[in-house]
C-alpha cells in the first residue's frame, strides 16, 4: 500500500516501524512541528519525526493542513490510504477524502467508550477492568468512524498509564498492519460503533494530578497509575520545610485506618490512609531527582510515622 503515516509521540513509533517492516510505501511523514522543551526550552523534534528521518522517510511539519496548499500538497501523494496514531491534529475533509481507501486511525480504547485525547488515563482512572487497541476508518466526528479492528486487553489492578501505553502501542501495530493487509486484499470490513456507551476522555488538567486523600484508597490508587509516570499525582508534605511536590508513580491497597493523608505504616512502602482505606506508596520522586522506590526514598527523605501528606 502506499500510505502516509500521520502521528507525532512514542506511543505512534512502533506503528510506524511495524508499517516500514510490512513492506508498505510510506510516501511522507506528517507530524508535529519541533517543540519547545526540557530546561533549555529547545526546540525538539517529534519521536516519529526522529523515527522517520532515521529511515529516510520525507517529512512534513505543517503548523496546519486548513490551507488549500496543504490539500494540495497531500493530494500529490496519490496515496492509498493514511494511517493516524495521536497525530494531534484535526484532519480536515479534503484530507479525509484524499487518499483512495480513507484513512486509518489506531484509537486506544474500546471505542466509543472513551473517544479523545487522553482515553489510557481515563480508563484508568476510571478504574475499567480493560480497554482495546482499536483501528477506525476517520470520518469527520471525534473518534466516530466505523470499527474496523479491536483487541481488548485486561488492565491489572496495578497497571499504570505507561505500562498500558506500550501494551497498547505494541498490540495497535500489529493490528494496524493487520488492517491494512485486509483492505489491500479487499477484505477489510469495519462496523458502525455502538450508539450506547459513548463517554469522552477530556485532555488531563493539571489540577486533576493533585492528591486529596479525604477521597477513598481506591480513587487515589487510580489517580496515582492513571498519571504515572507523566505528568505524575504529587503531594506536599509537612516534613519538607521547603514545601516540595512529590510525584507518587506506584501504589497498591492495602488494610489500615486512621486520619486521611496520615502515614500509618513505613514497611515495604508508606502506607498512607484514605478517606476509606489505605494505600501504599511504592515509588515516588522528588523534584530534580530520578524515580525511586519507597525504601530508597525514605533514607533521604525525613518522614515517620504520623507525617502528613
């Protein structure tokens, strides 16, 4: 097939080299402009735009595809199809109707439930026993287009947002290559979504990361790996005198009571009660420094039992 791949973050890459090592002809790359970031603010290049030029592949970064130049441009493809992975860009119709099958987008939920931006966190946070890997033909809704492939996938009661990113990224590959095969060979068929059960995964605020832990243990446990690792549910403590924000990354349940955001227990993690139940801390990080587990924070960070969080 020749397609164009459309995608901007890590969790799109191994679609994109999963598509290169079917054998299919990836006329151009589409992703985000560079970016940007770290402490120098420089500007970065996408994953994918990294991924692409290491294998050569043309790319384009266009700030928008609203102009009819940019319609233009993708025309001259002459493509095939497109396949977008968390591109994050709305396609407009003229792109939408360019490439001869239609184009293809890798959604990481079982859709419709959680349509948009963020739908790993929120199946997590949510608390969802699994979610899917799911290829869709776009239309010009958010995330309404028929269901072509999906693979459902159990979510652990421990799993975190970046454990489910790369299951789902690994199996969206090959179900990916698996759908374009199917329509290259004219068997693909993709089925109208249900039209109950549609919920929205709203883009995560920043507020959203910080821990109140008047709530019950399981809310905070979900908060905690539906951030993990990034942006991270933080907290202050009053045995820091400087007020820092420690990101909590890894929790688990676990039994014991007392005042919420108490800390009730300091073996094999800091167990820290909720307002119904208790949780424990398994890793955490300090501004500046590197992810670690609760023994290793503990011996340079002054917290005992009855600190608060």
């Amino acid at each position: 097939m020749r397609i164009a791949f459309m995608g901007t973050p890590e969790f799109a890459v191994p679609v994109l080299a999963a598509l290169l090592a079917a054998g299919h002809q990836v006329v151009a790359v589409y992703s985000q402009p560079p970016r940007p970031a770290g402490r120098g603010m420089r500007e970065q290049t996408s994953p994918v735009q990294q991924h692409a030029l290491g294998h050569g592949l043309p790319v384009l970064t266009p700030a928008s595809l609203r102009q009819p130049s940019a319609h233009a441009t993708f025309a001259q493809h002459a493509l095939d199809a497109a396949v977008v992975v968390a591109y994050g860009m709305i396609l407009p119709e003229a792109i939408l109707r360019a490439p001869r099958y239609g184009c293809y987008n890798l959604h990481a939920s079982a859709l419709p439930r959680w349509r948009g931006a963020a739908p790993i966190q929120r199946a997590i946070m949510a608390g969802d026993a699994e979610t899917a890997a799911t290829v869709m033909r776009m239309d010009s809704g958010l995330d309404t287009g028929p269901v072509c492939r999906e693979r459902r996938l159990p979510i652990g009661p421990d799993m975190t947002a970046g454990e489910l990113h790369d299951a789902l990224a690994a199996i969206g590959a090959d179900l990916m290559v698996e759908a374009l095969n199917a329509l290259a060979a004219g068997s693909l068929v993709c089925l109208p979504q249900p039209v109950a059960g549609v919920t929205y995964a709203a883009k995560i605020d920043k507020r959203e990361a910080v821990i109140d832990f008047t709530r019950p243990a399981t809310e905070v446990h979900n908060q905690i790996r539906a951030l993990s690792p990034a942006p991270g549910a933080w907290v202050e403590s009053e045995a820091s005198r400087r007020g820092e924000r420690i990101k909590l990354l890894r929790s688990s349940l676990t039994q014991g009571s007392g005042p919420a955001g108490t800390v009730i227990g300091l073996t094999a993690g800091i167990s820290v009660a909720c307002g119904h139940g208790t949780i424990r801390i398994l890793e955490l990080q300090r501004p500046g420094k590197r992810p670690m587990p609760a023994a290793e924070f503990l011996r340079g960070f002054p917290l005992s039992l009855g600190a608060r969080l």
